[in-house]
C-alpha cells in the first residue's frame, strides 16, 4: 500500500469542475457513491484524493515557498510566464482577471481549495458506507478529511483574509441565499478552523509511519493548530485598523477586528504547550544526524575538526532525511507534468538548484587553465537556475551568533573585500577543515559566520556535497564514471565548479552565484534524474515549533517571560546550530547593542531573524513579513546578486552586488484579489481592498 498523498485516482464523482464550480453542492449519482465507498481500498482512493489539494510546495513552477525574497530564478522573467509564478506575484504582476497561484478559483495554479473542501465534505458524508472497515479506521479517515477540510480554508485565510465558510454539502434543492453565501468575519473564519480542529484532533491517530506516513495525525495536527493560533494572534489579523479601516461588508461591519487583542496570543502559548507535549509523548523533537554514510567523504574533515563537522552534518541532512523526528508533518506528493519525459523529478525544487553532475577535464573543452584555476582535475558547473538572493548572503549570523551589522568583530566596510583561506598546513585551517576549501580565494563576508550559512549556500570557496559522474574525454561521445558521495570545491564563477558555462547549456547557471544546497540530498546528481533522492517536504516541522512558542511569550509578556523560557526554546535551536545561547550573544564584548534581546521590540527582531535563518527557503519568511506587516516595505526592495560573467574573483564580487530584479509589493499584495469572474457571478461578493 502506498503513502497516501502519492495516490491520485481519477474517479468520475471526484473529478475537478471548472474553476467556477466551487459551491458544495450534493452530487446527484448516488449510485456511484455507493460503489466509491463500498470498500475501504476504494475509499482509499477517495482519500487520497482530498490530500491532492495541499499545495505543491516541491514544484518550483508554483510552490507558494517562492514569495518572498528568499529566492531567484533567471529563466522566463516575460510578464506572461508560467514558471516561478511566485515570483512573478513579488514583481508585482498579480491581478484580478486572472490571480496568480488563485487558490479561491484554481486559477494559475492546479488546485481551488474550495474544490478540496467540497471533496472532503463528500467523504465525511460517505466514508460510513465502506463495509469492511473497522470503526477506528472510520473514525480516523472522518477526522482526517475534517481537519484538512479546516486546514484548507485556513490557507484559503492567509491568503484572501475574510472567506466564504463551507461546512457542508449544499443540497440541489438550496435556494440562492444559501447557495452564495457572503465572506465571514476574520474572527468567524479563524473560530471556524480552529473549532473543526479541535473537533477533529481526538479522533486522529497519535502518529502516522510506515505507509501511512503524509497522513495528518494528533502530532502534526496539534502543531498546525498552533500556527493557526499564531496567525490569529498576528498584528496582520488581530487588530489591523491601519490596513483595513475602510473594509466593511454589506451589513457596514469591519471584516477585520479593529482593535488589538493581546490575550490571543496566550492561546498560542497554551496550543504550544499541547503540541510540544503530544511532541515528547511520540518521540519528536529537534534532528541530529546520527549515521556514519555521509562523513565518507569528509572522514579527513571529521578528524580534524570534529565538532563543527558533526554540526555542519545535522544541519545539512536536517530537511533530506525522511521522515526525521523533526518532522511533524510531510508533503511528498509527486506530480507528473502531462507530456514532459522528465515526469516527476522535473520540476522539483531540490532538482533546479542542483550543480550540474557532468564533470569533464578541461583539456578536452578547449578551455585554458587561466578559465580553470590551478585544479587541472575534473570541474562541473550549475546545472538549473534556482538559486538564493545576495539578502540571504546577509541575513545569517555571524559565527558570535548576531546579526552582521550588531556584531563589533566584523567589520561592513570590509565585506567585498577578497580574503584568502588558509593553507592545509596551517594550524588556523582547523577550524574552516570541510567548512572553506584551503588556500582558496574568497570573499571576507563568506568568512567567520554560523555554520547554517555553509550548510544552506553554495558559495565560491566552498564545498558542494553530492553524487556526480566524471567524463574524462568528449562528454557527447564517452561513457560516463559514477562517482558516489564526492564533496565539490564550488567557486561559481564563469566555467568553474557551480558557475556559468557557456560551451553547453547557456542558460543553466545561478544568475546570483549563490546556491541553495539545503533541499540537494547527498546521494542526488542533476546528470540522473533517476539519481533526484526523493524525502518529504517540511509542512511543518519541531523547530517551528519552538520559535512560535517563542514569539507568543515574548509578545504576551511585552518582554521575556518571567522564567526565561522564552530564550530556552531560542537557545535550543542554537545549540543545534552551533552557535551561543541569545544571553551570550547579547551581552558578550562583541555586542554593538548589548541587552537588546531584554527589549519587548528588540526580542522580537531576534526571534523573527532566528526564524527567517532556520526556516529559510521554506515559506516561512513571506508569511512572518504578512503577519508583522512588513511585507510592503521588505519585498519591495530589489533582488541583488554577483556578476555571473565574472572570471575571478574580484571581478564577480569586488564591485559589491547587482541589482538583477526590481520588484514592487504593495499592502493590496498582502491578500489576494478574488477572480473577476467570481465577482461577476455573485455580484455582492466583496473584493479585497486595492482590486477592483
């Protein structure tokens, strides 16, 4: 049997309408109902079905982790493209005709969440038919479409606001009052969810393995509730008379609350405390790598530096080791793209920020050793075009665990300076041992930070781990060598080791020279796509966890709380990354502002910085930028990067960074624009406020 949210069945009862044909309105064949759910390997299917409606997070194409300002991609930057359409939303290019990654409508993406909760309210109605099923197995598979059936109007929340509430199906007998039904209250729509999942929650399973893995069970449950909960606490929610003063419905109510209520924000706390519990009683909690596979090729790193290797190691198998403890909810499923021979690797997200596997000798390119370096060894280059914006470059802590511009020991000035590493022979070279490539040219800014940024980046002086195949002669004519688990020496600049080519495939490069090796598995190689090691994409995940637990106390207590916890929770995910505790940071002599983290305000950049660091790259970012209402001001700066044409060093980064993309995001951004066509439909549907 297989995970669950891989099995996507083309049932006539289940198949999709047409974007407009979201109302639940009951199917009139209840013949073919009672075959669908006349046994539990039908109903099976059926379930599956309503977890096809979570959004692709893994297909670069349209996975909502592309908002923000985490990521860049150089292909089809045309107004009418259909790739990277999250990015397409940051330049500013959504409207109302037609919205970009429309969950109301299914517009620009694959999926209408209203076609989700239609097809989960089918199956609550139905899934008592199958005969041989236990009452447990019942039970679960209700509580499970009912939860999705409550997380799908939350996402549906984060991105329209105010949304029409469908707790049922409609019968064909409904008169128009209750077939269009008008946008609830935020307050309405949040108590809807979060009472559906309370609901819900007992009845599920403690937690879901083997294969039922993907399944939502009381762990991951219990933690999207707490997310739920902190939306609703969020200064964007929870008080928003600066954006929505104006924004009332028929009745000339406000569809916001107009006033901050800080008591939400203990709902947080408690919903926290719940989860981390079900958390400790499943044997959850934060990855640390504890194999022996993957130090092969760093086994003469390991010796010399042990320490930092062992924590460079957790992190950089943290989100590509499946089902991991941290783990608490998964998305694996793999779409096939309909007349594409690359079928279900091609637009993962992991396989367009590889480096490209094909290594070949220089000789037999053409190129002189000047393009080469002194390494006359095998070399490759970017193999996609997804890489990581220069803010990323900037947003990571230093190795003292502070910001960049709040730590005295380093010094802004010198930032695109070019700096040298150390020789091999050098006692200074133990600590940068499988970290920097010794005696390699490299940028003072790529120097002396948190161990994250090595383990998440691709960067010149650095190392790619990965799986490559060498080609010692023509790479067209001869036959390739596999190279299992090899560790990369990256530069990316042009016609070097994760840098721009210009001999084979002119556009596949990181048009910034960063690299995102955080979602690239150590056994993948782009010049296989048999070779794309698959693992569940993070929904949610323990470290989130504990940064949201973190957040609420600290915005409750307008401070740290009484007993210190919130930076406990803080300094767990720290230690993990190898560097000192919030306490130490910020009061040690390298301080530029020493007590900030004691500051109600000052906390609060700590924690959100900690979370755009640990989460980066995984959607986190946009949405802690929405909450704060920050969103207009962060995303509307431009995306800077390195020049890609640069053949040394100083000629790719001495200059400082580029603008490669100029966007703009304006407050209507923060929510979605309903489809037109909606609107013309239901003519006293509201739209959002800065659409017509």
């Amino acid at each position: 049997m297989k995970k669950i949210i891989i099995i996507i069945s083309i049932l006539a009862v289940f198949a999709t309408p047409s974007c407009k044909e979201y109302l639940n309105v009951v199917p009139d064949d209840v013949e073919t109902l009672e075959t669908l759910f006349a046994s539990k390997e039908s109903a099976w299917d059926a379930l599956a079905k309503i977890y096809s409606y979570l959004p692709i997070y893994l297909d670069s194409d349209i996975s909502p982790w592309l908002l923000g300002d985490e990521y860049f991609g150089k292909k089809l930057f045309e107004t009418n493209s259909t790739k990277y359409l999250g990015m397409r939303i940051m330049r500013g290019f959504q409207n109302e005709n037609s919205p970009i990654l429309g969950y109301w409508s299914g517009t620009y993406c694959y999926n209408s969440m209203y076609e989700g909760i239609r097809q989960c309210n089918i199956f609550m109605d139905n899934i008592h038919r199958a005969a041989n099923m236990l009452e447990n197995e019942k039970e679960d598979w209700y509580a499970q479409a009912k939860f999705l059936r409550a997380y799908y109007h939350f996402l549906l929340i984060q991105r329209y606001g105010p949304v029409v509430i469908r707790d049922g199906i409609i019968s064909l007998e409904a008169t128009k009052e209750e077939l269009y039904v008008q946008r609830s209250k935020i307050e309405d729509c949040f108590n809807f969810v979060i009472q559906t999942m309370d609901e819900a929650i007992p009845y599920l399973q403690g937690q879901k393995v083997l294969q039922d893995a993907g399944q939502i069970d009381q762990v991951g449950a219990r933690a999207i509730k707490a997310r739920v909960l902190l939306f609703r606490a969020s200064p964007f929610f929870n008080g928003n008379s600066d954006y929505y003063a104006s924004f009332k419905d028929h009745d000339g109510k406000h569809f916001f609350p107009q006033t901050y209520n800080k008591e939400k924000w203990k709902d947080v706390i408690i919903a926290c405390d719940k989860a981390l519990e079900t958390c400790e009683e499943w044997g959850k909690g934060l990855y640390k790598y504890i194999g022996e596979e993957y130090y092969k090729y760093d086994r003469d790193a390991l010796d010399r530096n042990p320490e930092r290797m062992k924590t460079l190691h957790n992190l950089r198998t943290l989100i590509t080791t499946p089902w991991s403890k941290e783990l608490l909810w998964g998305y694996t499923r793999i779409r096939i793209n309909n007349g594409d021979s690359w079928g279900e690797g091609r637009n993962m997200i992991h396989s367009r920020s590889q480096i490209r596997a094909w290594e070949v000798m220089p000789a037999q390119c053409g190129y002189t050793q000047s393009y080469w370096g002194d390494n006359d060894d095998c070399e490759n280059h970017a193999n996609q075009q997804l890489c990581a914006t220069y803010a990323m470059l900037e947003r990571y802590y230093t190795e003292k665990g502070l910001p960049l511009n709040a730590d005295y020991s380093y010094n802004p000035d010198n930032r695109y300076t070019t700096t040298v590493t150390p020789l091999t022979t050098e006692v200074e070279y133990d600590k940068w041992a499988g970290i920097m490539q010794p005696d390699m040219e490299t940028m003072y800014l790529y120097m002396n930070r948190e161990l994250r940024f090595y383990a998440n980046l691709g960067i010149t002086g650095g190392y790619w781990r990965g799986h490559y195949t060498i080609i010692p002669f023509n790479p067209y004519l001869s036959t390739a060598k596999d190279v299992p688990l090899n560790r990369g020496t990256t530069r990316t600049r042009v016609y070097q080791f994760g840098g721009k080519e210009t001999w084979r495939k002119k556009e596949d490069y990181f048009e910034t020279c960063i690299g995102i090796q955080k979602f690239v598995h150590p056994e993948s190689y782009s010049g296989n796509w048999t070779r794309l090691q698959r693992y569940p994409y993070p929904i949610i995940r323990y470290a989130d966890l504990l940064l949201m637990k973190a957040e609420a106390l600290n915005e409750y207590y307008e401070g740290p709380d009484p007993e210190g916890e919130v930076f406990n929770l803080l300094n767990q995910v720290r230690e993990r990354a190898g560097i000192p505790t919030v306490q130490e940071s910020w009061t040690s002599e390298f301080c530029r502002t020493p007590g900030r983290h004691l500051e109600y305000e000052g906390l609060r950049e700590i924690i959100l910085q900690e979370r755009g660091i640990e989460l980066a790259f995984e959607g986190s970012r946009f949405e802690d930028m929405i909450r704060h209402k920050r969103a207009a001001d962060e995303f509307s700066r431009p995306v800077m990067g390195w020049d890609p044409d640069g053949t040394d060093i100083e000629g790719q980064m001495g200059a400082g960074p580029k603008v490669k993309q100029y966007r703009k995001f304006s407050i209507a951004n923060c929510l979605w624009p309903i489809d037109i066509g909606e609107l013309n439909i239901q003519g006293t549907l509201k739209q959002n406020p800065g659409w017509r």
